[in-house]
C-alpha cells in the first residue's frame, strides 16, 4: 500500500515533522483501510517513511519512521526503550511516551508509581495497543494499567471514548509522590488524572513562600498550592471550576497533614476580578490555567483571556509579590505569552522581573523540528508597583 506525495514537498515534511495533510497526497495505491501501514513517497518515488492512515482525519498520515522498517511489536518495543533512556529512571512517577515528541504519534503514557495511565488517541495506535500493553507489562511489571482515551480527537479518528482498567485493577484515585508531596491521579479527572509537567516548576516557589499568604488559581488537584504548603506557607487558597477536582484537592491535603487551606469551588476569572474589587491581596499568586486555545483560529481570543487573568493577578498582588504565571497551549510562543504578560504589567502600571523561566520538564521532550511539541510556558515573576 504506497501513498504518494505532491511535487511541492513542504520543507516541514523534509525536516522531520510526522504529520502528512490530506491536501499533501497526489494519489494512494491500493486498497487501504483507515489504520493501516502504508509506505509514503515523493512525486520522484523516493521512500520517505512509514506510517499510517485515517482518511476520517485531516492529518491523513502520522509517520512512525523515516525507515524501509517493519511495523511490529518488536518496532514499538525498540521506541519504548529508546524513550525510556530519555527518562531518569531514579523517579517513580514520570511520563514515559509523549506521542510525537518519542516518535510514538497518538499515544500518551503516564506512570504514577505503581501504575500506568495510557491515553490513545489515534486509530492507528489504536490497532497496536495491545503491542504497547503487553511491552508496557513486559518493562514496568506494574500493578494495573488504566486507559483513559476521552480525547475529542477520538471522535474525528472514529473511535469512541474508552475508561477502564485494561491491565489488572486498581483504584479510583492512583496514589503517588511527587517532590515527597503525596498526590492522587484521578481517573474520572482531566487527561491522565495528573499533570506531572509542572513538577520542577513548582520547586521554584522554594525560597518565597514560607510564611505567605498564597492563592492557587486553576487550582485542579492543587499542584502548585501543595508545593506551597510544603515549603511553609502561611495560608493558601484553592480556586477551581471543577468541585471533583477541589474535592480530590481536599483528600490530598489532608492525607500530607496540610492545615490553613481554604477550598473555593468557582470561576477563577470571577474570583480574581472579586478579589481585586475588595482590595484582597496575596503574597504569592500562581495561575495555571488550561489551554485556552486549541488551534490558531482562538489566539487571539487566547492571549485576551492570558492578558485578562495576569492583569487581575498583578492587581492583587502585594508590593514585591510573587506571580507564578504558565501558559500551556503550543498555539501561543513563549515571545508571544512574554509580550502577553510584559502588556498585562504595562496596564496595571507594574513592573516584571523575571526571577526564574521554566518550560517541559525531560520526561515531556520536545523536537525543534516539530513545533507542536513545545506547549509549557512557565515565568516566576517578582511584581513591583511603578506608582
């Protein structure tokens, strides 16, 4: 089954980024079914790589390899390894496959000690998961693997959503430990039940938080206000949309013996604006909010929405207050979430000093030459009044 490509190759696919686009094949040969293998060329009927296909999917192909190679579980064992020299592998908890980024395209695998979540988010690893989950058997011996494949982009490849304990059983909440922090993956909670990309980030608050007042928006399960609290903050305040998330929050606290919390189930737009109007102020403010845009058609909406809560944040903010500030959707550059923030200090007539800048931590690798692998934006940011 061979797929050829348009005379004008863009350099993009010539540079190393895996994904082929529907208005990027000049003709397909053969009879091919959504999810298959098939070898791809140029308009010279050059090779260029494996991969497969979803003609359900503007992304029409996804390559797994530059290489005349065979697609088998030995090919995903050898990716798998290969991710995993990437990893340190003295941590319990860490991401093992990040899709694109360990040249695995559609897959997600998270580890929390003991466990395993994989999301699967595309048909073509679809028909090779049960390949990744014996491998995943054979290397980690773990205690349960959990699928947790809600994606919306499921729906456009033409699966259906899928939650279920695919390996062994296990519980609700996943414990595990982070930073010597003890934490709980929800698998009724949001992608794999944990964010484990702000780990290293939240080290950063170390040497400003102890006895502050601190207030944790988009607070999920309470990654940053928990590093908080490890590090001897006074108070601190919780602040998300979601009551199952706050409610996960509440049992990770108190299972740390964490005290001088406060739990807030709301809008943290609505919030900080409420803040702001009762002259509430903060010694320390941590926003990180969800990907505000999933696709260029929302950037603009996007950096008003960064702009709007980081704005808010620095009003509330004490004279030489600290704002932990992140941004993680690739649709918006790290010079454009800068220039976004760097606005929000213009406005609110406050000046910025970076003090640290984080990113993706090793275990969420990205590639230069495919630029959807870099997301995370992350500024430690020292506010000071200007009047």
């Amino acid at each position: 089954m061979k797929v050829f490509l348009k005379k004008d190759l863009k350099n993009r696919i010539k540079n190393g980024h895996p994904w082929i686009y529907d208005n990027e094949i000049e003709k397909v040969e053969g009879e091919i079914e959504n999810g298959n293998i098939v070898d791809v060329f140029n308009h010279e009927k050059h090779f260029i790589g494996k991969g497969y296909i979803n003609f359900n999917s503007k992304i029409r192909i996804r390559l797994l390899t530059r290489k005349n190679e065979k697609i088998d579980k030995d090919f995903f064992k050898k990716r798998i390894i290969q991710a995993l020299k990437r990893r340190n592998k003295f941590e319990n908890s860490f991401r093992v496959i990040f899709s694109e980024a360990d040249n695995l395209p559609g897959i997600i695998v998270d580890k929390f000690d003991e466990f395993l979540v994989i999301e699967v988010n595309t048909l073509g690893i679809e028909k090779f998961k049960n390949y990744i989950v014996d491998i995943l058997v054979e290397l980690f011996e773990p205690k349960g693997i959990f699928e947790k494949s809600d994606s919306s982009s499921r729906k456009k490849e033409g699966l259906n959503i899928f939650k279920a304990w695919i390996y062994k059983n296990g519980p609700e909440l996943i414990p595990f430990k982070v930073n010597d922090i003890k934490f709980f993956a929800d698998t009724l909670g949001q992608k794999t039940g944990a964010f484990l990309d702000q780990r290293f980030n939240a080290l950063s608050l170390k040497n400003y938080v102890e006895h502050k007042v601190c207030l944790d928006c988009f607070s999920y399960t309470g990654n940053f206000g928990l590093h908080m609290l490890k590090f001897g903050a006074k108070h601190v305040t919780f602040i998300d949309y979601s009551e199952r998330a706050i409610n996960v929050a509440e049992l990770i606290l108190k299972e740390n013996g964490f005290k001088n919390y406060e739990l807030i189930v709301g809008n943290a737009f609505d919030f900080l604006k409420t803040f702001d109007k009762t002259s509430t102020y903060f010694d320390i403010v941590s926003i990180d909010p969800p990907s505000f845009a999933k696709s260029a058609s929302n950037k603009k909406s996007a950096i008003r929405g960064y702009k709007e809560i980081n704005l808010r944040a620095m009003k509330i903010l004490k004279e030489n207050g600290i704002l932990a500030t992140s941004s993680c959707t690739q649709v918006i550059s790290e010079n454009e979430f800068s220039s976004t923030v760097l606005s929000a200090a213009n406005d609110s007539n406050k000046l910025a000093r970076i003090l640290y800048k984080g990113g993706q931590p090793y275990d969420h690798p990205y590639v230069l030459n495919i630029f959807e692998t870099q997301y995370l934006k992350f500024f430690l940011l020292e506010i000071e009044n200007l009047k």
